[in-house]
C-alpha cells in the first residue's frame, strides 16, 4: 500500500507531470503537502527555492504505468522530444528545449556518463531498465555551472534504486515483437553497528524481435548499491551494467528531395547488421558532516561504453519497388530504375566491424555551508576521458582531462520570500584551454500560491574527440560552442493546492558552432577537402505550459504543452528551420487511482518536423498510450501497457517504420 506521504510528495513536485495519490482515497481537501529537496541541485533546495524549470518523476509512476523504456517516461515531459527509430532498443536521440542530445548531460548516480567520442549517451535512453531507476530529475536551462561541458540545454539527473525500502521480488512480461523480460530485485535496510546498511540488486534480462525480419534487441542489465549511514557520516557505492545487441534493418533512402513525390526509401532485412554495447557506471562517495551547517563530499567515478558494429557483406539483400525513379548507383543497382520498376538492394561490399571505446574518470571534492538565510557551495574536480577507434573505419586513440572550479551560493531576503542565486566556474582543458561560465537567478514567492523564478546563463560545448583529433578530417584548434540563455518562469498552486499550474519561457544562443566545412583544403581526404570548422550559429525560444488537477483522491489530471522555436545559421547564410525539431509538442491524461486498481491514459502530440536533410517534413501525429496495475494480493500483481492504441500510422523520421500498437502485459511477485 502506498503511503499518503509518498503521493503528497509527487503531486507537489511534478506540475504537468503524472500524479499519483494514496490507495486509501482520501478527499482532497484532507491531503497535506511537503517540500522536497532537488538533489540535482547539489544545495539541498525545495521546488520554489530553485531558480529553474524543474520536473521530477519517481519509481512508482514508472512502475504504475508499465514503462519498459525511458524514452516513454521522458517523452512525457515539457520540452523534451525524440527521433526514435526502430523497435525496442535501437537509434535513439534526445531532444530538449530545440538543442540536440550532445547539449543534454545525463549524470546516473553522481557519474556523468556522456561519451568523450560524441558528446552524447548514443541509444542508453532506449537501453536503460526504468526498473533500475529509483528518481529522475530533469532541471532545464544551461547547468554549466554546476556540471560543466555538455549542458546547455539541461541536465538529466538519475538515481537507481537504493535500499530505502524493504522490497523483494520477481517479475516476468511478455508482449508485442515477441517481448520477453525477466526480473528479479531485493532491497533493504539494517541496523548495523552505529548507523545502518542499506542495499539494493535488481537484475533484468530482455529479449524482443523488432520491427522487420533479423532485426531483434537483447540486453543483460544489473544494478547495485550499498550504502552505510552513520549519525554524521555517510559511505557507500553504487554500479550499474548492461550489455546489449540489437540487429537492424540496411536502410537506403534519397538524400535530398524536392518533394515527397520524388523521396524514396527502403528498409531491407540484413541478416548479419547489428550492434552491440556494453556500458558500466560505477561511483564511490564519502560524506562527513562537521556540524549540522558544514558538510563536505567526495565523489569518484567511472563510466566506459564499448561499443561495436558489424555488418557482413550478404551481397544482394532483396527487391524493392521503386516509388519513384531511383538513380543508378543508389542501392548497389548498376543502372537507374523507372517508378514501378524492380530495384535489387545490395549490403555493403566488403564486411565491416568498427569497434568504439569511451571512457571517463571523474573526482571531486565539494563543501557545502547552509544556515537560514545563506548557503554555499564549493567544489573542485577531475577528469579524464578518452576514446579509441579501430577497424573498418580506421584506428585512433585520443584522451583529454580537465580541471575545474565552482562555487555556487543562495541568499535568501525579504523574509525569506526571495532566492538571489549566483554561481560561477572554471574548467581548465589539457588538450584547448579554460572555459568560464556562470549563472544568475531569483525565485521570489510574490504570494502564497505564487512564485516567479528567472535566471541567466552561460554554457559550453566542447568540440568531440573525434572532432579534434580524428586523423582524416579532426581539427586540434577548433575552439568550444558558447551558450547564454535567459529563462522566465511562473509557478503557482491554487484550490487548496490541488491545481497546479506553470509557465516557463527560455531563448537560447549558441555561437562558434562547430559543422564539417567542405570548403577547406584537406590533403588527409580522398577528395582533398572537407574538416570540422567553426562559425555557424543557433537558437532556440519557446514556451512550456505544465499543469494539473488533482479532482479527487483518486482521480487527477495532467497535462504539458511546449512551444518551439529552433533556427541554425550556416556561415554568411540565412537563418533556417532546425531539423527534427517540432514546433509544437503535448501530453494530456489522467491518472486513477482506488485501492487495487491504477488505470492511467496519456495523449501525446507531436507537430510536423523536418527530416535529417532539411528538405521534407514528416506529418505530425498524435498517440494514445494506455496502462495499468491491479493487485490481486497483496503479494501478486498483474500490469499492462499499450502504445500507440489506436494503432494510428506514425513517423518520428521519414524511411523508418514504427511499431503500430505495442502491448506489453507482466506479473510480478512481491516476497515482502
């Protein structure tokens, strides 16, 4: 039975998000609510006190809604959209706020696992158990000064499941594209000694066909953590590994097209073309408090990512029709093809096998000083990363580590009612140089059901290793990307509390760019041209709108709405559109909830987008995913899921087909 605390908790932290109440269904009115610390923040903060947008989601939305991957969970959210493409476990890439997955950090459990190749997570979001994730926070807007490169956009803060509650037990679901899971987790807590020991296992295997013929995903996945609270003291570690394949379809297509009367496509089994991962994050910390005021951290961790694509050379794969005239050359085919014509799709001509290494070591050091009307942070940190290349596509080994300087402090005035934030930091590159940024904000309660919150940021992307020191088109000297962004905000509770609204609007520029320039000389080329310059630019401004309604202790409503406005500039060009990027994007559903039974609905929307090229836009569409959960003891229980339940015809990009309506049904065993 979930307790009244756990769901008055949620319900304060999440407007726009899903909410979750008591199983004892009680009147609205008799619901109390309590703050929360965001603990992406670094200072312990309550939601009114942070100076961002801010959305939290914890495990038991995930659990109720049946989520079997995280980009459902996150595709809730305001401002955060997905090109996903294939079946479960395959190409995956984030969007927030109009900016691309390499301007999102994602830290798991303290560790920041953005690759040094790529600047990115490459397909983790599609990959990561949601079984394994105890909270998740997502606090927009640039967080350079808290975490560094890569976050311009916001950061992706996850915590897998600790032994604060005493759980155990298995699970198994079974579904669309011959899913098959299994699961087993046992957490739990000890008085030991002086303080106690906290524990967490959970362990996961997944087996799934995909879309298409030979196409499939199959992951091993295992989380631990172990924690030892003193009175004053607190020591523990945390490891998360999985390791997967998944195998695709060869994919041709058009690349340019003036209209979709002239695009074509074509997605042709490959018996031998898949890709395989293999990632693991691990983290030690010591925290010591000197007095309830001063308190001081030590972090370490580790993340590396392996990851390997093969595709034999099959020779003719199989025939397509042709949609439109398909050119000579464009499939392996020797001569162009008429519309209606045969066209033969031939793999690649000689077997590839690319193998990647990424790899990041991170220490760091903060003390942390907080009374009633001051806090303050300082810190200092290390890191080293790496990345190796080898096979088909080349040798290279390239590392790079960092040095970096942050301080960070509130201060609260007007009785308490208004937070002047300020932080500042230096990171200091071996391979390029330092970097400064820093940040400036306010949350003032204006009233009792009101706060408005602003701030002003600075932020950076470095260029990639593969950017720099790639031996055929890598550049030394290119310089890193530079942010600023301004956000506003509103966030307001009325009727007791029970409707929550907020309102946010941010504008983003990034300048020095980084883009391959195909005018440069390059002798390293076959064609003696083309490498990774700067001087293109962007920017984003939009609006996000989250809200809801608690009706009843049962019942409650959700919704988001975001607004955006995303344009890039190629050197001496106009401003363009952005691809992949929607202008308009939404949730709206609800959530009931009443002793043994949680139903829930969701209605996403996103609008038409451009397609990688530029050229073409993919059709918006609209999805309406369904779940729920009924305990039959108070030990067993049985869930469902289904998206896409209207099984409407779908693209997040054109020349990849979707899943249709996809339904996964579990049952789980709780030994206590």
């Amino acid at each position: 039975m979930m307790c009244t605390e756990k769901m008055n908790r949620l319900y304060r932290l999440m407007p726009g998000a899903l909410l979750l109440f008591t199983t004892a269904s009680p009147a609205a009115e008799d619901i109390e609510l309590e703050e929360v610390t965001i603990g992406a923040a670094k200072i312990e903060k309550t939601i009114n006190e942070i100076t961002h947008s801010v959305t939290v989601v914890d495990e038991l939305q995930i659990e109720n809604q049946g989520f079997t991957d995280v980009t459902e969970v996150l595709r809730q959210q305001a401002g955060i959209e997905f090109k996903q493409v294939g079946g479960p476990g395959q190409f995956n890439y984030l969007k927030l706020r109009g900016l691309g997955s390499d301007n999102v950090l994602v830290v798991v459990d303290g560790v920041t696992i953005n690759t040094a190749s790529g600047g990115n997570t490459r397909n983790l979001l599609s990959q990561l158990d949601p079984e394994t994730i105890e909270s998740l926070e997502i606090v927009r807007g640039p967080q350079a000064t808290l975490y560094g490169a890569n976050a311009t956009a916001g950061v992706i803060v996850i915590r897998t499941k600790s032994g604060k509650k005493a759980e155990a037990g298995v699970g198994l679901e079974a579904g669309s594209l011959s899913w098959r899971k299994a699961s087993g987790s046992l957490r739990n807590n000890m008085a030991l000694g002086n303080g106690d020991l906290l524990y967490s296992v959970n362990l996961s295997k997944t087996d799934s066909d995909g879309i298409h013929k030979y196409e499939y995903f199959k992951d091993q996945s295992t989380q631990l953590k172990l924690d030892y609270q003193a009175d004053r003291w607190t020591v523990g570690g945390s490891l998360w590994k999985s390791n997967n394949d998944f195998g695709y379809a060869e994919l041709d297509e058009t690349s340019y097209a003036a209209t979709m009367a002239t695009y074509w496509s074509f997605q042709t089994p490959d018996p031998d073309q898949h890709s395989e991962t293999g990632q693991t994050i691990a983290g030690l910390h010591f925290d010591w408090k000197f007095t309830d005021l001063l308190k001081q951290s030590v972090r370490v961790g580790r993340t590396s990512m392996n990851y390997t694509i093969n595709d034999a050379a099959n020779g003719l794969l199989g025939y397509q029709w042709a949609p439109t005239a398909i050119p000579a050359n464009a499939t392996g085919n020797s001569a162009a093809i008429p519309v209606g014509g045969v066209v033969p799709v031939y793999d690649t001509t000689s077997s590839v096998r690319a193998d990647y290494e990424d790899y990041r070591t991170q220490a760091g050091y903060e003390l942390v000083y907080t009374a009633d009307r001051f806090n303050l942070l300082g810190g200092l940190e290390y890191q080293k990363q790496g990345a190796k290349q080898w096979g088909t596509y080349g040798a290279s080994s390239t590392d790079d580590s960092y040095k970096s300087a942050l301080a960070n402090g509130d201060l609260k005035l007007l009785d308490m009612r208004l937070i002047v934030s300020l932080g500042a930091r230096l990171d200091d590159y071996e391979s390029w140089g330092r970097q400064s940024t820093g940040n400036l904000g306010f949350a003032w309660q204006v009233a009792s059901p009101i706060n408005v919150y602003a701030n002003y940021g600075t932020s950076f992307k470095p260029a990639t290793m593969s950017q720099l020191f790639n031996p055929t088109y890598g550049d030394s000297s290119l310089k890193p990307e530079t942010g600023r962004t301004a956000e506003l905000g509103v966030r307001s509770n009325w009727l007791d509390s029970r409707l929550g609204i907020e309102v946010a609007y941010w504008n983003t520029h990034i300048s020095d760019v980084i883009f391959f320039d195909y005018s440069i000389v390059n002798p390293r080329r076959p064609s003696g041209f083309g490498q990774y310059n700067n001087g293109s630019e962007g920017k984003t401004s939009g609006v996000e709108l989250k809200a809801n309604y608690q009706i009843t202790g049962a019942i409650g409503l959700y919704g988001n709405y975001t607004y955006t406005e995303a344009q890039t500039r190629a050197v001496d060009a106009d401003w363009k559109r952005t691809v992949q990027i929607a202008h308009n994007k939404g949730n709206v559903g609800f959530n009931y909830q009443l002793d043994q039974l949680t139903l829930g609905a969701n209605v996403y929307y996103t609008g038409p987008r451009l397609r990688w090229a530029g050229d073409l836009e993919t059709s918006g569409y609209t999805r309406v995913d369904v779940s729920g959960r009924y305990k039959i003891t108070d030990k067993l229980s049985i869930s469902a899921r289904i998206e896409n339940l209207l099984n409407d015809d779908y693209l997040d990009e054109l020349g990849y087909a979707e899943t249709g309506l996809y339904a996964i049904f579990g049952v789980d065993y709780r030994f206590f």
